[in-house]
C-alpha cells in the first residue's frame, strides 16, 4: 500500500486499489458500522491519550471545547493549515 500511495493517486484512485487489493472484502453494512463508530470517537480515557488530544487541538485553538472527537480534531486541522481560523 505505501508504494501504491506514493504513486500520487487520489482518493477515488487508492479507494478502488484498496477494494480491488483488500484480502478480506468488507460489505457495505460493515463498512457503514465501521465508519459510524470512527465518526463518533474520540481520545479513550487514558491519561497520556487524553493529553495528547488536548495538546493537539491546543496547536490550533485554545478556545474551542466543540472539537471531541478524533474526525473533529482531523477537520479543525485540515481547515486551520489549509489557511482558516479556528
């Protein structure tokens, strides 16, 4: 797979390298369940994990207590580099 992204596909590109490459295909109900559990976590309860999600999005706010999950931490870094306010 790193050789394949080094190739400089787009997402659409490696997505169907990905499905056509996978060794275990995944059906849609399993991808849809894996998807909605990843959307909605966020850093587990350890302390180390914890501060390391506070210390990330410190790098960006440190006013905004909306960014709870892993997706949130991930879109507020995207929008900030790629130039926005956080």
């Amino acid at each position: 797979m790193k050789a394949e992204l080094a190739t400089d596909k787009g997402d659409g590109e490696m997505l169907a390298w990905i499905e056509q490459n996978a060794p275990h295909k995944r059906t849609p109900w399993e991808i849809q369940l894996w998807s909605a559990y990843f959307n909605e976590r966020g850093p587990d309860g350890d302390v180390e994990t914890l501060e390391f999600f506070a210390e990330r999005v410190g790098e960006f706010s440190k006013t905004r207590e909306d960014v709870k999950t892993w997706f949130d931490l991930l879109d507020l870094d995207d929008h900030v580099t790629f130039g926005g306010k956080a």
